[in-house]
C-alpha cells in the first residue's frame, strides 16, 4: 500500500473471469463482498486508469487495478446546502460556488462527497438536462472558499477551454505556521498534474512551469503556537499554488483549529475576464473568523491593507 493508501496490482491469470468485487474481496485483507461492492459504487476503484462503478464487472489477465480505499468512507455532499455565490447572467456558462474546508472539487479517488458531484445534483434538480461542470479555478482540497465552474446541458460542445485560458487571479488569506516577515514573494517553478495536484519542481524538470505568489502580513505573529495572518495574491494559477509556495519559503499553511478537516487557505476574491463577452467579473465571498483575525486576541497590530 502507497503512502497516500493506494493499492495496485495486476490481475494474474488464475484472477481472469472474476469480477470485480470477488478480485478486491481475494486481494485486500478484512475486505467483505458487501463492502468491496461499496467501495467499487463509491468510485474507488480503477481498471487501467479508467473508473469503474460496477461491481460485477468481470476482469481480465494483465489489467492493472488501482483501488482507494478511502473511498468508501466519502460521504456524498447534500446539494441543496451548496452555497452558490454567482451565475453567468447573460449565457449560464459559469456557475461560482463557495466551496467548504476539506471536500475536494472534482473526483480524483471517489465519485461522491465532491463540490462536482454535489453542483451537477443541483442543476438536476433546476431542470438541466444531463448536466456537465468543470472546475477551473477552485481551492485546493484542504482550502475553502470561492470556485468557478463551467456548466452546460447535454450540449455535446465544450467551452471550458475558453474560461481556461483567460486571464484571471485569485485573492486568498492564509495563517501560515513561524513568525512571517511583512512581505514575501515566491517564484518557485511548479508542475501541474492532469488532476490539478500541484507539487514543487526544479526550473530544468520536465513539466515545470513558472509560478508566482505575493504574501502580505496583516498582523503581528501570534504565539501559542506562533502563527501569522497574511494576504495572498495568485495570477493564472491555482490556489494550490499557495500552498506549495508557503512551504518552499519555509511558512507552511497551519491546520485549522478543532476537529474541521482542512487548513487555514480561504479564497475570498476572483476575478476574471469573460471569454466571450470580454467584460471583467470580480467575484467576493465571506471571510471565516480566523481569516479576519478574530483569533488574534491581541488585536491587529502591524496590519497591512488586504
């Protein structure tokens, strides 16, 4: 089993006719055949990259599985609780959502508890026939707030690209674990998987594109335990971004507080320019109380204009 709880393996010959549920119940230890059929619904498993959601499907000599076992524990999310922040007005392309701390965008090791699968359940509901969405600009996993999504109907053509290529920035607050000094700026080269995962890369390493983040303080460091509160800047780059840049300065993004999974990462600002029509649209949501500093206790001291 990998660090991140994968498990990969081939089916052997003895293995070939099988289905899937009877493969996983053989190969992973304390797995029974109700809960491999779970875990399979839940979107966990993978034959040759591909996910596969039936758990009757019969395997063949040679296909490598890869299986998520965390899978099975995702729970779907309600979509009427979605809060969502912003529509398109004129074409209904974009749909802006205020994503929670810890619920991932998009489904990279389940099919459910997704901010995707939570938004294409909502526009079900509203009437839209076979819905499609996709993320472009969100929050990483463990971050929180504004996420931009491209919505259409069973329209067979995709614009994402469009909404993809155009200019746009984000603007987050971070409590970042040290006593940060008043500026800070990271240009460390990143890679950028298929998934969106973003991880730090050396400038000759193939895949590596340039990246840039600004951090401002906006108040003194605070001790027990010695944390700083700043302002974030990313242009045409993911959120995540951040969170690799905070790292590789050496003030990494501190969890956040009680037993809420996720850190203390919260884009509060987007903008963007419209593809089609070209007008500029600036996006804001809610600041969390960590976010505006209320945890501070004493005071704002030092604080710089966010």
């Amino acid at each position: 089993m990998s660090e991140d709880g994968r498990v990969r393996f081939r089916v052997v010959a003895a293995e070939e006719g099988m289905t899937l549920r009877q493969v996983l119940t053989r190969r992973l230890t304390g797995l029974t055949p109700a809960a491999a059929s779970e875990l399979v619904r839940a979107g966990g498993v993978f034959v040759d990259n591909v996910r596969v959601r039936l758990p009757m499907l019969r395997v063949l000599a040679g296909e490598r599985l890869t299986i998520h076992r965390a899978a099975a524990q995702a729970q779907a999310l309600d979509p009427a609780a979605l809060k969502i922040v912003m529509r398109d007005p004129e074409r209904g392309e974009f749909v802006v959502v205020e994503k929670p701390p810890g619920v991932p965008v998009s489904a990279a090791t389940a099919a459910r508890g997704t901010l995707s699968a939570a938004l294409v359940a909502l526009l079900s509901r509203e009437g839209l026939r076979r819905p499609y969405v996709g993320a472009v600009a969100a929050p990483p996993t463990e971050g929180s707030g504004l996420a931009l999504f491209t919505c259409r109907d069973y329209d067979v053509r995709s614009f994402q690209g469009l909404y993809a290529a155009t200019r746009r920035s984000l603007r987050a607050r971070a409590r970042v674990i040290g006593a940060a000094p008043a500026e800070l700026r990271c240009e460390a080269p990143v890679i950028i998987s298929p998934s969106g995962q973003v991880l730090s890369a050396r400038p000759e390493q193939r895949g590596a594109v340039a990246a840039a983040t600004r951090f401002a303080r906006l108040a003194a460091p605070r001790t027990e335990p010695e944390t700083t509160l700043l302002s974030v800047e990313i242009a045409a780059q993911p959120a995540e971004v951040a969170l690799v840049h905070a790292t590789a300065l050496g003030f990494p993004v501190a969890a956040l507080d009680g037993e809420e999974p996720g850190v203390c990462l919260h884009v509060h600002e987007l903008s963007f320019v419209h593809p089609r029509g070209g007008g500029l649209i600036e996006v804001t949501a809610p600041l969390p109380a960590w976010a505006r500093g209320e945890d501070e206790g004493g005071g704002e001291g030092g604080a710089a204009q966010a």
